[in-house]
C-alpha cells in the first residue's frame, strides 16, 4: 500500500463510463485484479470520503507501463461525477493498491467470470493474467442497457465465449445475467467461476457454484468509509474458518475478493433484497 | 502528557495494524482505540456508512471482539505500533464498565481509558447513558476510581452538554472528550428506506465543527481547569487552532484521518508552525484565550 500524488495521463469516454488512466508507477508494479485504489476527493467539496475504485488495467511492461486505469460511473454520485469532468495532467492523491486479490488456480483450467455493469472492469485484469497463466476464460456480462455494458468488444477479444445480457434487450439477449448462468457454466465446461457486482448478483452466483460443487471467488461492492481497515464500515458477514462461527470481515482489507461459500448471504440486507432476481436455493 | 496535542479519535484507527505503512502512529499524540465491550459483539449489518453533506452518517453497532479478545489479540499490535493508547469502553450497565475497567487495569501499553458513553442503558431502559447526569456520575465514578491511568468521559453528541461535562468531572474524569457523534438519518430516497440497513445512524466529519466549538467554549466556561478533548469536526490545523482558542486543550481527529492517514501528523505540525509564529512555546497558551461576550446562552 502507497500513497502518491498521481499525474493523469489520459481519459475517455467507454459508453457510460468513464476511464481515467494515470502515471502511477509504484501502484502499477504492485497491483493485481481484484484490488482497488482510493482516491481523495476535492478539499474544498461537500463529499469528502476517498472514492474506491476497481482497477481495470495496470501496465507493468510495454508502452503504458507504469500506469493505471480505473472507471467511473459519472451517474453514481457526486464524487463520481467530479472524477468523470477532469482531464489530462491534473493530479490525483491515491492509495493503493488495496484489498485482497484474485487468486489464481493451479490445476483447473476453465475459468467463467461474471460480471455486471462497471464491476466488469476489474475482471478484464483478470482475464488478461489467466490468459497468461494458459487459463481458458469465458465471460458472462450484462448491465440495464446497451450503454452500460462496459468494453462489450474488449470481452470478445478475451474470451472464448461471451454472453452479454441486457435488461432490455439492447445488446445480446434480453434478462439478467443470473438467467443464463446455469447454461453457461455448462457450455463453458467451467471448473472456476469469478463474479464481480452487486449482492444479490454474488449470492446468486454463490448459490450456482455450490450445488454444482464449483470453486469460487466473487469480488464484493460494498460501501466503504476509509477503504484501509481503520473504520469498520465495509462489512460482510463470513464465516469464522475453524467454524465456531461468523464475524462481519471487512471489505476493505480481508476482501474484496471472498470466497462465496463462507459468505452469510443471509445476514447481508443487501443480498436479500435482489432487484428482479430469482431466488436462490438456500442459503449459500 | 502528550507530545503533540493531537490524538485520533476513538474507531478511526483500525486494530493498530492498518495504519502501518501510512503513518507513524508514534508521532501521533494519542490514539483512542474502537469501543471495546465486555462480550464481543458483532456489529450492525451493512451498509454502514453514507456520506452527507461534508460529513458521514455511520453506524458500526461497537462491532469488536470484546476484552478478553481484545488483550490477547490487539493490544499487543497496539503496543508495538507505538501510540500513546487510549482505550475506549463501552457497555450498557455499570457492571460492563467495571468488568472492562479492571481488565484493564495494570495492561503494559495503556496510557488511558475513554468511557463511551453513548449506549443505551441496559439496567434503566433509557436510550443512552450519556444523556442523564445521574449515571455519567455513577460510571464515570466507578471507573475513576478503579483506574490507574487518567479517565476520560466521552460526552455524547447531541445531549445538554454542559451538565454532563459537570456531572463527569465531579465524579472524577482526569479530562472530557467534547462531543460524541449527534444521531442522524439518511433517507435513500430510491427504495424510500433508510440509506442503511440499520436505519438510525451517528453524524460525523467537518459537518459538526461549530457543535464541538460550541460544547467546547461552554465547558470550559463551566470547568475552566477541565482538561478537553474536542472531538468532531477538527480535519486542518486552523480546526484545532480553533478549538484551542475556543477552551480545548488537545484535539481528536477521526473523519479527516480516514481520508488522509496522515492528517493527525500534519495538524501536529500545523499547530507548531502557528505556535512559531505567535512566538509561544507551548499550545496550552493558546487555550481559551478568545474573549468571550458576558454569556452565549440565548
């Protein structure tokens, strides 16, 4: 974890979203998918808390090495927005790179990762790294409509299958992602599934991976204060490992990324209260 | 006696661990750690935060993993990271505060003890306990008496403050933390819910500055020799300097060292920098020295 003073080297526009690519070396040569960086907020507004913040891509050869890129939402909120209006060589103050990574497997090779919305970003880091690892990556994304599908053509380029949902049918086929899951995971031969979005989307893919036996790991989204373990506001409800019984882990530093099956998708409001989504079986 | 007069408020500085890489807590004056109860609890359910206008609404439910956890596991991290340690103790009868008191007492590495005050009353049935004299005397009485180390009562936000402050400092506090977070609310318009799943939440961030001047200038006009700890609000050292001009005589960052982990160090240094140029020696000079109007009451 670094803090640094980051010139941004470029931005554009990804549909609805936002990309903000900065020189950020110290930060790029640490970063892996999965993990996020916080960036400080404007001293002179009325929003205050750091922004946390997937990192899509992090360059450590090449041209763009010693660069980072993140998303933004510009709609999401004020911080967001001011985020989405800056431009080329302004400054950013970053801590990063933060929370727990992806892993990668070791023996299977099949790796379905799910993805709705902008969540779909840091999962293109994580192609790019299973990919180089020989992993065979398959894709699953979605998002309300046709703008919000993030890098639709940059899923193609680095999977063998992709299945693009929409909820109205803009872009792939109408639904949620959590519909075609299932067909999915068996047309893909599947043997690892990631997932990144919202509760309900990750307890949705929870419950998949656990009655057909699935290894997984799902990268949560949860509201965070300080975004390095010291205020305990980012909380998700795991079970202990020695089974005695469960504690709200931090999302900031134990996560983002957990393992679905020791998450008490129960205990999480957010979980629960699933926008369109069918039920799961049980609890995962 | 801290070094700078600058100490991170309870339940922003982690477990002792976190901050490692970001800051040196050494060079910090004092660090409040999170409530810890005599059980572990679990805490409120997510989410737990949103943001208001310059400030945050949050509700963690004193989320730790109780005393007995607590000395084995982070005190020790606590003590080797450094800090001149406050531990912060919360609890809903008086038997909590003198179970956590005397578990305490004697611990290598704690240099004070912060009652919180802000939890509901488990025996009387009361909301909170920091809102009646009655008992911030008794457990502020109780703890004062059993501890070694120097006590300081947590005045909770949003309650009459000045008779509080009295009541604390008569049952024997060595200093007062003026003021918890004041409860608030957010509405999450979209689901027509609470922006939380917990629904009430505290306030706190550069929203309650003027509150925490306000209980700070009527304590110490109240209690002019009552060592005070403004707390809420302080995220600059023209903040702090403020709140010393205003009676206190250190001051507690929480919010602002969420954001910038090292925001305690650079008001530190913020305030030396002002001291150099009044030309005084030492930040006690600057305490209370705003002239006040015959009252501020209404």
């Amino acid at each position: 974890m670094k803090r640094v003073r980051a010139e941004i080297l470029s931005t554009r526009t990804l549909g609805a979203y936002r990309s903000l690519t900065l020189v950020a070396p110290e930060l790029a040569e640490r970063a892996r998918p999965g993990q996020f960086v916080a960036v400080a907020m404007p001293t002179d507004r009325d929003f205050i808390l750091r922004r946390h913040l997937t990192i899509h891509q992090s360059s450590r050869r090449g041209g763009w090495a010693g660069t980072l890129e993140f998303v933004v939402d510009p709609a999401a909120g004020p911080g967001t927005a001011w985020l989405s209006e800056l431009g080329a060589h302004e400054f950013l103050d970053v801590i990063g790179p933060l929370g727990k990574p992806f892993a990668y497997p070791k023996r299977l090779t099949n790796c379905l990762l799910v993805g709705e919305g902008r969540s779909v970003a840091g999962l293109y880091f994580l192609a790019q790294e299973l990919i180089a690892r020989g992993k065979r990556v398959d894709m699953v994304i979605g998002a309300s409509t046709l703008e919000a599908v993030f890098k639709p053509i940059e899923a193609k380029r680095l999977s063998q299958l992709v299945t693009v949902m929409t909820d109205d049918g803009t872009l792939g086929e109408r639904g949620s992602i959590v519909d075609v899951l299932p067909e999915a995971v068996e047309r893909c031969g599947a043997e690892v599934v990631y997932a990144a979005g919202r509760p309900a989307v990750l307890r949705a893919v929870a419950a998949l991976c656990r009655t057909r036996k699935l290894p997984a790991q799902v990268a949560v989204e949860e509201r965070m204060g300080c975004g390095y373990g010291l205020c305990g506001t980012c909380a998700v409800p795991v079970a202990r490992k020695d089974g005695t019984g469960w504690d709200h882990a931090r999302a900031c530093i134990d996560g983002p990324v957990f393992n679905p099956a020791r998450v008490l998708w129960d205990r999480w409001p957010a979980a629960a209260a699933s926008a369109g989504l069918p039920a799961p079986d049980g609890p995962a | 006696m801290l070094a700078t007069p600058v100490m991170i408020a309870a339940g922003c500085a982690g477990t002792g661990r976190e901050l490692g890489g970001l800051v040196d807590l050494r060079r910090v004056g004092g660090t409040v750690t999170r409530t810890i109860t005599v059980e572990p609890r679990q805490g409120a359910a997510p989410p737990r935060i949103a943001e208001s206008s310059s400030g945050i609404v949050w509700r963690t439910g004193m989320q730790n993993p109780g005393i007995d956890a607590f000395i084995a596991t982070e005190l020790p991290t606590w003590v080797k990271a450094g800090p001149q340690l406050v531990v912060s103790i919360g609890g809903g009868t008086l038997e909590a505060f003198v179970r956590l008191t005397g578990a305490l007492q004697g611990q290598p590495g704690v240099h004070g003890i912060e009652i919180d005050l802000s939890g509901a009353d488990e025996e009387l049935e009361r909301p909170m306990l920091g809102a009646h004299a009655d008992r911030v005397a008794e457990i502020v009485g109780a703890v004062a008496r059993m501890s070694l180390v120097p006590v300081f009562a947590k005045v909770p936000g949003g309650v009459d403050v000045v008779p509080i402050a009295i009541a604390a400092a008569k049952a024997g506090a060595s200093g007062l933390t003026l003021t918890g977070s004041p409860p608030a609310f957010v509405v999450d318009a979209s689901t027509a819910n609470p922006a939380f799943a917990s629904g009430a939440g505290w306030l706190s961030g550069p929203a309650l500055k003027p509150m925490t001047l306000r209980a700070i200038v009527d304590t110490a006009r109240a209690l002019p020799r009552m060592p005070l700890l403004a707390s809420g609000g302080i995220a600059t050292a023209a903040d702090a300097i403020d709140a010393l001009l205003a009676g206190a005589t250190a001051v507690q960052v929480g919010v602002a060292a969420m954001i910038d982990p090292t925001a305690p160090v650079t008001i530190a240094k913020g305030i030396a920098a002002e001291l150099k140029r009044r030309s005084l020696l030492s930040p006690m000079q600057l305490r209370g020295v705003i002239r006040l109007p015959e009252a501020t009451a209404e």
